[in-house]
C-alpha cells in the first residue's frame, strides 16, 4: 500500500472519530459602479463531512478577545479538516452553535485531506 492512501486512511478514521457535517455556502463579491462591493449569497453546497478543531485559545482555554468601545468582541478560530474531494473555498459561511463563520485561510494540499481555517466574531 503507497503512503498516500495509508494518509488518506487515516485522515477518514480522524474524521470519522468527531465528525460534523457542514453546510458552506458560497458568498459572491461584485465590484459596485462606485468601486465598493457588494456581498450574496450563493447556493449551499451539499453537506460535507469535516473534523472542526477550535484553535483560538490563548493557552488558558479562553479565546481571543479585543475590548471595544460597546463591549468585548471574541473571535474564535477553527480549523476544519476533511477528505480531498471537499470543495472549499476561501469567503465560504457556514453557522455552527448559532455564530456565523467564514473560511478565511486554506492550507496547501498535501494530497490527502483539506485543511481550512474558519473565523467567528462572537
């Protein structure tokens, strides 16, 4: 067995061990007449089985959070891993525990799963 699929092998049992079916719909920009953007929603794409780890603490458990003039804004950080056939892309939302998320990075194939990190400002 090549390398590759025994990867691969893994990256399913990964997942399977805390799987989360996410709904990514895709969000369109379009350049407005007046140089800003406008910002809506595509269709969903179908359900996609992920791994959703939550990397935002600072170390103590908490995540990361800015003091504002109204208040305190949070913002949580997770990293989403799944099968190389996922179709992500970077703009993507998904809602998880009624906060919204949004792709914000995709890490370089390896060939064997998808990796993205997805934001939430709570």
């Amino acid at each position: 067995m090549r390398d590759r699929e025994i990867d691969r092998r893994i990256t399913k049992g990964f997942v399977a061990f805390s799987p989360e079916w996410v709904v990514l719909t895709p969000m369109d920009r379009t350049r407005t007449l007046a140089g800003g953007f406008t910002v809506t929603s595509g269709s969903n794409r179908e359900p996609q089985l992920f791994t959703v780890i939550e990397s935002s603490n600072k170390g103590d458990g908490a995540p990361a959070s800015q003091q504002l003039v109204d208040g305190v804004e949070r913002r949580v950080t997770y990293v989403l891993v799944g099968d190389p056939s996922c179709v992500v892309d970077i703009g993507d939302v998904f809602s998880r525990s009624g906060a919204r998320h949004e792709i914000a990075h995709i890490m370089p194939s390896n060939g064997y799963e998808i990796r993205a990190v997805a934001v939430a400002h709570v």
